[in-house]
C-alpha cells in the first residue's frame, strides 16, 4: 500500500460513521495529502467511491486486506 | 460557488427510535457530500430535539420488526402490548445498535450540528401541544411552511420522512 499522511481507524463503525469521521479527517489535511481509512463496515466499499464521485477527493486505492476494507483517498 | 451547492431539505415526522435515524443519516451524510441541508422538524418529529432524548420503538403495528428468537412471528400481538414491552424493545433495539456500531441518535444530531445542517422546529406544533422551546437543544430555529419552502422550493432533494 502506497504511503500516507494519516490514518483513520474506522473499524466496528457502521453507515454513516465512517464517511463522517473520514470527511472530518480530511479537513485537517492540506491538499494533496492522503488518507487512510480501515473499516469493517462492506457497505463503505461502495460508499467511499460514491464519497470520493461526490466530493473531488481522489480515491487512490480500495482493498480488502485482513478482514478489513483499506481505502486511500488523497485531498482534493 | 453558493449557487453551485446542491440542497437537502427533509421534513421530519416521527418520533420513535427507529425513524430518528432516516433525517439524521441522510443529513450528516449530505452535508459530508458538500450539500447544504436543512431538516424541518415537525408533529412528532419535534421529539428529536429534546435535549434529553426519550426515543422509544414499539413492534405495535408493525409486523415489519424483527425481533429476536422469530418472536416476530410467534408472540401474541395482544402480548407486545403489555406494560414494560415498550421498555424492553427499546433497550434491546438500543444494546443491537451499540454492538452493531450504530452511532446513537445523540451522536449523529451532534454531526448534523456541526456540519452546519439547519435545524427547524414547527412552531405550529411547539404551540398545538404547549411544547417548552427550552426543552430543545440550542441552535434551531423556529418557523413555519412558508419558512420550509423557502429552503424545500430552490433544494435538489425533498424528502418526507
């Protein structure tokens, strides 16, 4: 997995917990810089893409690794 | 960039437990979208700005609601009207949220807050049934239909929950 500048453990959170918390994360980013989001939660595989359609934040990577869903998303 | 953001206005109805969750989901999560939303609280659905929650869910009238052990499909419709049914399914709804990682609804108005989602109480309602306004938490606002549609009539999603 490609570098990041934070990271964000969302893991047992369900909908919309992850996107919120990801979306007040990524306020405290500059732009350009990513983040890392781990979560448990299937339903945020589609949603993180839906966030990152929605928003401009690029969605780098989206993986499942370990039980757990891995995303990275960098600011916009 | 104002003109450009997209709007959410949702009418709020109810005041159980479970249709707590529909207004403040979709307004938390719209306005993590970059949506301007606002939520107009009206009837039952000032229930939800009390600052202390007394949210309940009854499976009275609605055979919809799992409940545990198939009681959903065995136990006596009579039986669920029983004093201190109404206690226990909220409890046991509130302890399968928590394991489950569902935010309560505390927290997601607390999001709604913070994101700046405009919060508005009926005031037809707080007079029709002698509401204290002091009981509800701070930062709403006060209003009536004309006051909705001035925010429901430029919006790009209405919704009636």
């Amino acid at each position: 997995m490609a570098n990041w500048d934070q990271e964000l453990d969302a893991s047992g959170l369900n909908c919309p917990l992850p996107i919120l918390r990801a979306k007040k994360a990524l306020a405290g980013l500059q732009s350009g810089q990513v983040l890392h989001v781990i979560a448990t939660d299937p339903g945020s595989v589609k949603d993180f893409e839906a966030f990152a359609k929605q928003t401009g934040n690029e969605l780098l990577e989206s993986k499942e690794e370990g039980g757990k869903f891995h995303f990275l998303i960098k600011k916009a | 960039m104002a003109d450009e953001q997209k709007k959410l206005a949702i009418i709020a109805t109810k005041g159980t437990l479970d249709w707590a969750y529909p207004p403040f989901i979709l307004a938390s999560t719209a306005a993590a979208l970059g949506y301007e939303a606002q939520i107009f609280f009206t009837f039952y659905g000032l229930q939800l700005l009390r600052k202390k929650l007394s949210l309940k869910v009854t499976s009275l009238g609605n055979p919809g609601m799992p409940m545990p052990m198939g009681m959903d499909k065995w136990f006596p419709v009579l039986f669920q009207a029983l004093p201190g049914m109404e206690a226990m399914m909220t409890s046991m709804m509130k302890a399968k949220m928590k394991a489950k990682g569902v935010a309560s609804v505390e927290e997601l108005r607390t999001m709604c807050q913070e994101a700046d989602v405009k919060l508005i109480a009926c005031q037809m309602t707080v007079d029709l049934f002698d509401m204290d306004p002091s009981e509800f938490i701070d930062g709403i606002e006060f209003g009536g239909a004309a006051t909705f549609f001035e925010f429901a009539g430029e919006s790009d999603i209405c919704l009636f929950i």
